[in-house]
C-alpha cells in the first residue's frame, strides 16, 4: 500500500515496485563482471556478451552495444589516451568507482542483522547518540534535550502524593546514552598468487569488503579512518578509489612487511582505538633481509619468518593493537600457526569462508567499537 499526502488528506493507493529499465538490469551485472576483471572494461564486456548469448539478457530493441553507448553518454566510462595514436580504451570513471563501492556495501551490510547497524559504541556511559534504556537524576550540564518527559512527571507525581502537584528539579531524569568512540583501522589483504590458485578467486571476495567497508566509514563513521594495504614479497598501501584495481601478482606472503606498514600507519593516528584487520589465506613465507634481498621458503612453516610474525603480534600487543586474522584457508598446520600468533598479540580469529567474509568483518568492526581497548 502506497501513502501520499494532498491538500485533502491522507489517500492510499496500491503499491507498484520500480521496474527496471534494461539498462539498470545490464548495469547490476556489470558491476559484479568489473570488479571480477579488476577494472578491465573490454573484458568486463566480453563477459557480459558470453552470458548474453547463453541467457538472452537483452533483445533487439536493447543490446549490449546500445548498453555501452549509454554508460559512455551517462559518463560511467570514458576514452583514455593509449599514448600510441591509437584510439584510446574505454576505462571506468570515479563515478562508476563510488557505485561499485556502494554496490558493495549493500551486498555486505544488507546480509547483517537489524542490531548490527548504528553508531559503533563502547561500555562506557556518556554523552553519545544512542540510548541505553538505562536513567538518571538530571545534573547541570546533562543535555536538556535527553529529559525524559514521562517518567520525570511520573516520579514528580509520586513524590507530589496527596499534595499539590509541582515539578521540582529532583524529578528530572535523563537518558543514558552511550558514548561514541572513533576507531583507526588498517584492513590488510593478502595478494599473493595463492588468493587464486586451486580454481578459487579470493581476491574477488576481498576486494568487495575493502570496498564496502571503505563506503560504510566514509559515509556513516567520518571521523573513523581506514587504510587500505596490500602485501605479496612487499606491503604497499592502496587508495580508497583504486581498491576496485587490485591484482593478484606472483607474490610469496610477506606477512611480517604489512604488520610493519599497518603499524607504521597506526602510530601516526590520534585516535586511542585502533586494530588491523588482516585477510590472507595462506602461510607467511617471505620477509626481506637488511641488505634488500628476500627469504623465501615456501615448504611448510620456516621457523625463522614465523618467529618474526611472532615478534610483529608481541609489538603490536605493546602498542595497544589488536589484531584480528580471517583465515580463509583450513589447514590445520596453518591453524596452529594462526592459534599462536593470536595468543602472542590477544587479538582474534575467524577461520571463515568467502561466502560470509564481509559480515563477519563488518560485524567483528562493530563488536570491537563497543570495547574500551
């Protein structure tokens, strides 16, 4: 049922969902297939014209090359200069970029539970934005606009029994709200050549929590930050707008490099709250020596780089940083390894799948905004 106001009143009417043009339709899909190809719009393409053919997805009076010329008119693409008097390739705009991390976002903040939303909160009581159900006597300098009306006038009318009614100072309750803390987070993604070996794309999946929790602090949380790193045979931090970019490369997994830029980063934060959060699905098995070059062993857990993950979660515990790790792998050699590095820092673990990545994260980021760490 459908309400609209008019100068007469109130009328109902019955309800009618929105439609989807064949663009929009086309456009969700497109969305899925561009970040899947790491931004590689003629590949993004190819792909939609492969399940076109095999789903009938458009008809003669909508195709895919009437699709292409309205995301170029409507300036979700754009010519880029190939630098060669080539004509140039088409790339995606940072229009299209704020879509796909709002896409993102739906698709991860949609799945969590009502009591998973709000404001991020700690145990302590004060001046804040959500109500705790709990009251209190009225001090100078509490918010008039927290008052509860009706229970103060309902303790006035206890207290005035048998006697004229007046409403005194001491009758006045507030609410208690809970206060808002800010939070520093670095989000780590591992992009070693394991996040797509064995026929499965975990990139994919890391990319769209990356993105959507990068949307939901911007939007919802401003005075939170996050930084985005990526780490292989090095760590590097990424910006907001390229996270749709990311590749996995021919990386071993230098664990112990992103601890180090993740707390670099951290300890030039004011805020007091901060944590790293950090996805990887393999063993740490690289670390760089002094002198530049690398220690790589790949074969089971070397001693020498797993103490060193063990030295970056003792500092960081001393810093104050907890780390979580979502593990996507479930060995159980790997799990041990996992137990011990998180003991060493008492952060905590999620040995998790892909399918429920982005809500354990988004719901684990809430948990922690609830602690005084």
């Amino acid at each position: 049922m459908k309400l609209s106001l008019n100068s007469s009143g109130l009328t109902f009417s019955i309800y009618k969902s929105h439609k989807q043009t064949p663009f929009e339709f086309l456009f969700e899909i497109f969305k899925e297939l561009i970040i899947h190809t790491s931004g590689d719009f003629d590949e993004a393409i190819e792909w939609l014209r492969k399940l076109d053919e095999e789903y009938s997805l458009t008809d003669e009076k909508y195709t895919i090359d009437d699709f292409v010329k309205d995301l170029i008119k409507d300036s979700y693409v754009h010519k880029v200069d190939s630098g060669d008097g080539k004509n140039g390739n088409l790339k995606i705009t940072p229009k299209t970029e704020k879509f796909l991390r709002e896409h993102a976002l739906k698709l991860v903040f949609g799945k969590l539970k009502k009591n998973g939303h709000g404001n991020h909160k700690t145990r302590k009581l004060g001046q804040g934005f959500e109500n705790t159900g709990e009251l209190k006597s009225y001090q100078f300098g509490d918010p008039l606009e927290k008052i509860s009306i009706t229970e103060s006038l309902v303790k006035a009318q206890i207290r005035s029994f048998n006697q004229s009614f007046k409403l005194q100072n001491e009758d006045l309750l507030i609410e208690e709200t809970i206060y808002n803390t800010q939070m520093s987070t670095v989000l780590m993604i591992d992009i070693s050549h394991s996040m797509i070996l064995y026929g499965e794309d975990r990139i994919t999946p890391a990319k769209k929590v990356a993105m959507a929790l990068s949307e939901f602090i911007t939007t919802r949380h401003s005075s939170d930050t996050l930084d985005v790193i990526v780490f292989g045979n090095d760590a590097w931090p990424v910006k907001i707008k390229d996270i749709p970019y990311l590749k996995v490369g021919p990386y071993h997994t230098n664990t112990v490099a992103g601890l180090n830029l993740a707390m670099n980063l951290l300890r030039k934060k004011r805020n007091s709250n901060k944590q790293i959060f950090m996805i990887t699905d393999g063993k740490p098995s690289c670390i760089k020596n002094p002198d530049g070059t690398y220690y790589k062993n790949s074969m089971g857990l070397d001693k020498i780089i797993v103490d060193k993950c063990y030295n970056m979660a003792h500092y960081a515990k001393k810093l104050k940083i907890p780390i979580t790790t979502f593990m996507i792998a479930q060995d159980p050699y790997l799990k041990t390894f996992v137990n011990n590095f998180t003991e060493a820092n008492d952060g905590k673990a999620f040995y998790t799948g892909l399918k429920n990545l982005g809500e354990i994260i988004f719901m684990d980021y809430d948990s922690n905004k609830r602690k005084n760490l």
